[in-house]
C-alpha cells in the first residue's frame, strides 16, 4: 500500500471515528431531554460537514506533458493497465472530474459542447440529469473501462462561425488560422465537460480529481477558472523534462494557478534524460539543474519541483519492479502529497468541528448545571422547613410568587423583543433575497448586451459586483444587530434570574464577501488586461457572466440557508432555560403547597430531590466522559504522522 493510500485510508478512518463518537452523543443527549433546536441544528451541520468531505486534487498540464498518464501511476496502478488513454497527442480534451457518487451507477457522463450556446453555467446544467450523454461503465473490465475513457477525448469538426459563437475560435491568434481545413471547417472538443461515476477506493472515500486540458480549455471554460481550479486542496502542475517550461507553461502557471498552499510542481519524463553514456552522477546534476531552472522561472524554492517518470513509475508498479519505481522518483511526490496534503486538510476540518463542538458542549453543561443548581437550590428550600411553622412555609410559598411573577414580566419583555426580531430577519433577506439578485443579473445581461464597446462590458460587470457586495454588506448589519440584541437579551435573563446562558451563537456573512470578491478578482484577472476586447473575447466574457451569475447564486443560496438556520437556532438556548426555569418554579411551588398541606410529606420530597441530584451528577460524569470522547477523536493526529513525529 503507498503511503498516499495509507494516509488516505487513515483521513478516511479519522472521519469515521469522529462521527461514531458524534452519533454517540447525540443519542445520549436525546435520551436525557437535553436537546433542543439549536443542538439539533449543529449535530446535523456537523454530520453533513463530515459526510460531504471532500478531497480535491487538480491536475494541470498543456498537452504531451503526461498529466493522465501520471494520474494513471498513482491512482490506477492496482489495474494492471492504463485506465486513462495516454498516447502522444492530446488525450484530454475536456475538463474531466473523477468522483463517486452512490446515487449514480458507474458511468462517465458527458456534456455536449452545444450547451456553450446557452446561457448556463457547467454548474447549472449538473442539475439537468435530461441534457447529459451517459456511457454505462463496465468495472469488471479494464479494456472496456479504457474504451469507455477513450470517449472523453472525442472531437468533432465545425464551421468557423460555430467555433467562434461557442467562444472557442479567436481569429485575432494566428495560430488558430492554422487550425482551419480547406472546408473552413475547426476541430473542437465533442464535450464541455465530462463526469466519470467510478467506485475506485479512494474515491469512494471522498477523493476528486480533476483533470483539466491545457491553456486553450481554462481560458475558455470559466467552469475552470472559477470553481474547479481555486476550490482544489491540491494542483499538480505538470511540465515536461525535455520541454522545461514553455511560454504556454508561464501563462497558465501565473494566470490560472500561480505560488501558494497545496501547489506543487511536477517535472515529468525525466526518463528522457537517462543516458546509458553519463553516469548516474551526471545525470542526477541535470535532472537537479532543470529543477532549478524551472524554480527560478516560476518564482518557487526548488523543493516545490518533483522530477518524476510517471511512465516508468506506473511500469514498476505493475511490473512490481521496486528497482524501477524507486528510480522514478513517483514515491517521492506520493509522499509529499500525502504529508502535506491530508494533514493540512484534516487540519482544517479540525479546527472546524472542534469550534461547533466547543459551543454545543458548552451549552449541554450549562443546561445540566441549571438543572443541578435548581434541585440543590429546592433542597435547601425544603431542608429548611423541617421544624418551621406553618406561617413560614406560607411566607415561602409568597416568596416563590413574586419570583414567578416577575419573571413573568421578563416573559412580557421578551414578546417586544421577538417582534424586533421577527423585523429584523424580515429584513436581512430584503437585500439577501434570490429574486433581487436574479433581476440585478438580469440587469447586468441587459446592460452587456446593450453595450458596443470594451468600456461599457467592464462597466456593467464592475455595477454588478458593487451591487452584490453592497446588499451582502446591508444583510450583515442586520443580522450583527439581530446578535447585538440576543446578546442584550441573554445578559440581561442570566444577571436577574440566574439563567447558565453563554453568548449567543455568533454569526458572520464574511465568508460569502470574500467569495465574491475572489469570483471578482478572477474576472479582472482574465478580461481587464486588454484595452479592447476582440469579437471572441467579448462572446467569452459572455460565457464568463454566465458561470460568474450562476456561482454568486450558489453562494447566495447558501447564505440564506445558513442565515434562515441561525435565525432559527439563536433563541433556542435561550428558550430552553427559560422553559427549564419556569418548569423548576413550577416544581418548587407545587413541593410547597404539598408539604404546606401535609407537612409529613417534607420528608419524601427532600429524598426524591437528593435522588434526582445524585441522578444528576451521574449525568455530568457521562457528559463529561462522552464529551471528552468526541473532543479527543476530532483532536487525533493520523497515525502515520505520529509515527513519522
């Protein structure tokens, strides 16, 4: 087993623990009456957060750099053969994510190219199941299955004028007139997008790979350069040993991928430079000073450069020929991927769950110490009474009055408070709504297509952003203000009536800012170097709205969900102590008069409390004991990097 399967495997366990302990606590909090609306909220955005991990590793390459045959030797070597066509040539044509989805069948779903005439995002369309061509995928067969693959990179001829309308023709780059036949006919791609469905270990554990063509498809398909690319853990970009980096090479690296957190580059066919004439000496010195060269050119440190032969590596490991696959130096890069990659993503996730469970346990032991301290507090009630008269019960049986009472009028206080609320929330979706932000992009639609001049495009897009981070901004002061009165509101039921209450759960919309701000930054990236844009530029920034409007919807989608979950969770914590206090003076004012009634029954209440207490106390130890349980499986390193610690 390689060590990246190893690790992976090891993530893959970690998760599993995490939410064995997490469905552990959960149950246990059911059964003792502690949950509630805002718990219930958690647990199940933790459980989602867990099932929905995902790891996404992109690999980028022009053309006849070996990028699918590299995918084949580490991914695919237990086959036996090449699983994805690796030839001369391209071999990709159209960006293809490897994953697995249950709910699918094996298969490799194809999306037509036709669909770049509509205006819809690749994102869109995963939705329409109808629009997609899908080729069952036979497991049990490796030739059937690298048949199936071939499909991915079929091409097609097209009038000039259908290139051009797909945003796949540009007439201003000299190079693409060469491209034309006599019959003024263009190949392009017979695909926009490919999804292969393929139950591969690692995959079904959470794996994604993307595996993208070169400069011409991540200029062209926005899908690319808006989501695949900078939502990837890890980019592998790969350059060949014999080519060193191109000026191609260049653009995509500082346009598209550039230095930063999980990008790693690979210098590939090293084998070209063994030479049975130089001695290995020499020809480590070469490999070395081409590792050099090529850090110097992108601006990384040399380590940050991995010669490998991924056609050698993937021979040895079939052939199971150690001598070899040391000599291709793949293990080199599988170690890296798996010691830096994995760790660093489990860290994320870490960090994640342990702040919601931090604040959940931390509500469940202030509602188990409220319940604590009202048993011990009708204790000595109670214990007092032994031997007092019965004008001192009644003076206590008034003195649980007026505490009711005016806690009652607190209740009063809290109605005005929930018609604030019930505003405000109104509110933040005036400007967070889906509608607006369907007819601010139609707006923008409108505007581009009004508009003649480079100017005008820009100008409508740049409206757009503005208005967009301009309505997420108005949304954030009102929930700010929504959190600024709970927290007013739980002060004031803790200070005057003892209520264990913590400060409410915090919220923030800044994550969606930067997104956004991201999404803006990629646009200005690709369309605001030009002073005029060409005929084809202008129909690719088209296309490039489109995906833009389709991701700020996913991100606004998801702000009002998490904003509509929230506002139905801020209150509960609040709300379940004052329904325990209520119910705790309803219990010490019925253990009064009863005993004010019958004063031989004193006795008996003050036994069933001491029960309750000690029952009580037991419940804090297994709180406790569950708590730390789940705190220390989120907290556990992967086992292969203790060992290396």
């Amino acid at each position: 087993m390689s060590n990246l399967v190893q690790k992976f495997q090891e993530y893959s366990d970690w998760r599993s623990g995490v939410v064995a302990a997490l469905e552990r606590y959960r149950a246990w909090v059911a059964t003792s009456e502690l949950s509630d609306a805002s718990s219930d909220q958690r647990f199940v955005r933790l459980q989602a957060r867990l099932a929905d991990d995902k790891l996404t590793i992109a690999f980028v390459a022009e053309f006849s750099r070996g990028k699918s045959e590299l995918i084949n030797a580490i991914f695919f070597a237990d086959y036996g053969q090449r699983i994805l066509p690796s030839s001369a040539g391209r071999t990709t044509m159209c960006p293809t994510e490897l994953l697995y989805d249950e709910t699918f069948p094996p298969s490799i779903r194809l999306l037509p190219i036709e669909t770049r005439a509509q205006a819809q995002s690749t994102s869109e369309f995963k939705q329409q199941s109808q629009i997609w061509t899908v080729l069952p995928l036979d497991i049990s067969s490796g030739d059937g299955m690298l048949e199936a693959f071939k499909q991915v990179s079929l091409t097609k001829r097209v009038p000039v004028e259908e290139a051009k309308s797909y945003g796949l023709y540009d007439e201003n780059d000299p190079d693409a007139a060469l491209s034309v036949d006599r019959d003024g006919m263009v190949e392009i791609s017979q695909w926009r997008h490919a999804i292969v469905n393929f139950p591969h270990p690692l995959l079904k554990k959470g794996l994604v790979i993307v595996d993208t063509p070169g400069l011409n498809a991540i200029g062209t398909e926005p899908e690319l350069t808006l989501n695949l690319i900078p939502n990837a853990h890890a980019v592998l970009f790969i350059l060949a040993a014999d080519t060193g980096v191109t000026k191609s090479d260049i653009e995509v690296w500082r346009s598209h991928i550039g230095a930063g957190a999980g990008r790693m580059v690979v210098l590939n066919k090293i084998d070209s430079m063994w030479d049975e004439l130089r001695s290995e000496d020499e020809v480590e010195q070469q490999i070395d000073k081409q590792v050099a060269t090529v850090a110097h050119t992108l601006s990384l440190p040399p380590f940050q450069v991995f010669p490998v032969s991924a056609q050698k590596g993937l021979v040895g490991k079939v052939n199971r020929d150690a001598a070899l696959l040391t000599k291709s130096r793949l293990l080199e890069l599988e170690n890296a991927l798996s010691n830096e990659l994995i760790p660093s993503k489990q860290d994320i996730i870490r960090a994640q769950l342990s702040s919601e469970v931090n604040e959940l346990t931390a509500s469940k032991q202030a509602l188990l110490a409220s319940r604590t301290r009202n048993v011990v507090e009708q204790l000595m009630e109670l214990k007092s009474l032994r031997g007092k008269n019965q004008s001192i019960v009644e003076h206590m049986m008034k003195r649980v009055d007026i505490e009711k009472q005016e806690f009652d009028n607190s209740l009063l206080k809290l109605q005005g408070t929930r018609a604030v609320f019930t505003r405000l929330s109104t509110e933040v979706f005036t400007s967070l709504g889906m509608d607006i932000l369907k007819e601010d992009i139609r707006k923008t639609r409108e505007a581009m297509d009004k508009s003649k001049f480079s100017s005008g495009l820009r100008a409508a897009v740049k409206v757009f952003f503005h208005q967009v981070l301009s309505n997420l901004a108005q949304s954030g002061r009102k929930t700010d203000e929504i959190a600024e009165m709970m927290s007013v509101m739980y002060r004031k039921f803790s200070t005057e009536h003892g209520l264990a209450l913590s400060t409410p759960m915090p919220f923030s919309l800044d994550k969606y800012v930067e997104e956004i701000k991201m999404i803006e930054g990629v646009y200005q990236k690709q369309f605001n170097a030009a002073a005029i844009l060409t005929t084809p530029q202008v129909i690719l920034m088209q296309k490039f709205f489109d995906s833009i409007a389709s991701r700020v919807k996913q991100s606004f989608l998801q702000a009002n969900r998490d904003v509509e979950a929230w506002l139905k969770v801020v209150m509960a914590p609040l709300e379940a102590q004052i329904w325990e206090h209520k119910s705790q003076l309803k219990k010490r004012k019925q253990s009064i008069e009863r005993i004010h009634m019958a004063t031989d029954s004193l006795e008996e209440k003050v036994q069933s409390l001491e029960k309750m207490q000690a029952e009580l106390e037991a419940q804090k130890k297994t709180l406790f004991l569950l708590e730390n349980e789940l705190k220390t499986a989120i907290a556990n390193q992967l086992a292969s990097l203790k060992a290396a610690a």
